[in-house]
C-alpha cells in the first residue's frame, strides 16, 4: 500500500485532534490572562483576546472547531475505506474464504473500527488532556490556524449556528453562549470532592470556602455611599483642592466635572502632598488624577478584585441600575470583606476608604 495512503491518514487524524485541541484550549483559558499577555504586547494573545472575551465570538470559534472535527472524521472514513478497506478486501476473502462482496463489507467493518479506537485516542482524548492541563499554551498555539478555519468555515456557521438556534427556540429553550464560569454549587462541590479525596488542608478549605462566599457581597454592599464622599470639581482652584484634601478622611477624592454623577477621574491625596513637597506651586486637576473604573452596583465582590487587577487600579467609581453613582469601592474594601466573609454583612465605617494603599 502507498505511504500516501498512511500520510493521509495521519494528516486527518493530526488535523482532528488540532480542532479538538482549538476547542478545549479556547473554552479552558483564562481570559483574564490573556487580556494581560496582550496588554503586554503579546502577538498571539492578541489574536485570542477578542474571541474569549465576546461570548458570541466564542460560540463562533468553539462551533468552527465542531465543524472542523466532523469533517476530518468523515474524510478519515471515507478515505480510509476507499484506500485501506478496498486494500483489504482481497485479503479477508483468501484468508476466510468469503466472496468478494463480504469481503469488502468485511474489510470495511474492520478497518472503520481500528480506526475510530485510533481516532478516539490520538484524536480525542489525548489532545483534549492536553488543552486541559495547559489551556493557554493550547489557545495560543492553535489560534492562528484557527481563524483562517473560522473564514473557510463562515457560511456553514451562519447556517448551522441558525438552524440550531431555531429548534432550540421550538423546544423553547433560550440558547447561551459559552461562557469561561462555574456556579458556585458547582465550585461547592469541586471542593468537598477535593476535600474528602485529601487534597485540601483544613485551613485551606475554610480559606476557598469564604472566597465562596464573598461571592454573595456585591460592589453596593462594600462601596462608600455617595452620601458619604468628599468629592472635588475639576474647576476648583489649588487652594480649594489643598483644603479639601486636608480636611478629606479619605485617600482619595474623586473628581467630578459640571454634575457629581460626571465623575471624570481619581485623585489621590499622596499625589497633591508630592506635588507640594517637590515643586510648591499648584498645577491642573487633569494632570494628577487617574482614569475612574465605573462599575456596576450589583457586581460580585470577587468580579471587582478581577476588574480592578485588569485595569491596574485599586479604585472604582461604583454605578445603579440608571448609570448615576452610587458610591465607591477600593481593593482594601474588598480585601477586608474576604477577611470577613465567613460573618454576616455589618455596616462599613468611612474610615476603611482612608487605609493606607499601595503604590499604583
């Protein structure tokens, strides 16, 4: 039999186990990290960041790769039967004596079951192990290929991404994309399964669980109200900034332009006392406060310390349902209530926005 027959196999095996591998690797990465490589002026990471950071994008990349594994699969048969089965045929019929018929009936049984344990295990399972234990070098490794798949493959998903869409909208089921997240029931048992298989200390499972728990705090049950802010207008003069940052019980003030519900940007109080110590003069607001992250009231307290990691900030202006702001919260509000998370809510008292922070 030609090597050709074999190098064709092999390709459509290797080119099955890349789309399973694409599949897992995308689904498994963290996003969050790949948005840091590509801040960071990763070629690849950028590539990957705007399909895992769009759930609709995601969906389209994770069906291209189901797209992908179908065909190699059906190819693989086809053409394994055409080369190896028919190969095959006259050899089943003088070993068992068979006519010609059965033979090749034979001989195609045969070889389609060989091949789908082949397929299975080179295939399937070993590639997906691999994007499993190592989601973001798979992601990375595969993208490329992958987009020039996602172009190939665009009007078989516009089809087959509708034409599903609409049996589940028969059955009357709301479809959803993929999604990089676990409930917390399932990350509740994930860690009594660890627990009971003696992987987890003791102090480390109470630790997870009241990470567990901190879920439950949202950014308004954390924040500084409103009410209770010292906030400056971007039109105050030096002197009007120097009092209020003397008389201020906080770290920061925010800095808010026309409206306070037009908060434009952060002041920290270390930054006005630097600039008095070093220089004596006044200077504009615009060139010492910091971008204000704006997030929503109702975000889950362990989604805050991912924002606020993303945008390298230790604050964030936090916002109600109709866009006005409601307060603000920093990495130490959020850091003090891990530490009391296994405790019912208590009220905050103003002073914990005023604890000394880390240098940005």
């Amino acid at each position: 039999m030609s090597p050709f027959v074999w190098l064709g196999i092999g390709l459509f095996i290797a080119g099955n186990a890349f789309f399973v591998a694409a599949e897992f690797g995308a689904v498994g990465v963290r996003r969050s990290r790949v948005r840091r490589m590509a801040e960071d002026g990763g070629f690849l990471a950028g590539r990957l960041l705007p399909y895992v950071d769009d759930a609709a994008r995601l969906d389209r990349y994770v069906g291209a790769s189901q797209i992908g594994i179908t065909l190699t699969s059906l190819i693989l048969g086809a053409f394994a039967q055409a080369t190896v089965g028919v190969a095959l045929a006259p050899v089943f019929a003088r070993a068992f004596g068979l006519e010609a018929a059965t033979a090749v009936s034979a001989s195609a049984i045969v070889v389609l079951v060989i091949l789908t344990a082949v397929q299975v295990l080179i295939g399937e399972l070993v590639p997906k192990q691999i994007a499993l234990q190592y989601p973001t070098e798979t992601a990375l490794a595969t993208v490329l290929p992958m987009r020039w798949a996602m172009t190939l493959f665009r009007p078989f998903l516009a089809l087959l991404n509708g034409s599903a869409n609409g049996i589940l909208r028969l059955l009357g089921i709301h479809a959803t994309a993929h999604r990089h997240i676990h409930s917390p029931d399932e990350i509740e048992l994930l860690i009594a399964e660890s627990r009971d298989g003696g992987l987890l200390e003791a102090d480390e499972l109470d630790r997870l669980r009241k990470a567990l728990r901190l879920r439950l705090r949202t950014a308004r049950d954390l924040m500084v109200p409103r009410q209770q802010l010292l906030m400056v207008s971007a039109e105050s003069s030096w002197n009007e900034v120097l009092r209020a940052a003397a008389a201020s019980p906080f770290s920061r003030l925010p800095v808010y332009r026309g409206s306070p519900d037009d908060i434009i940007g952060i002041l920290r109080i270390k930054d006005v006392v630097y600039r008095v110590v070093t220089d004596g003069s006044g200077t504009s607001l615009d060139r010492l406060m910091r971008p204000a992250l704006k997030i929503r009231d109702s975000l889950p307290a362990d989604q805050i310390i991912a924002h606020l990691r993303e945008h390298r900030t230790h604050q964030a202006i936090v916002l109600d349902g109709s866009g006005a702001v409601a307060g603000l919260v920093t990495v130490q509000d959020v850091l003090g209530a891990f530490l009391q998370a296994s405790a019912p809510p208590v009220p905050r008292s103003l002073g914990e926005v005023g604890k000394p922070e880390t240098p940005a």
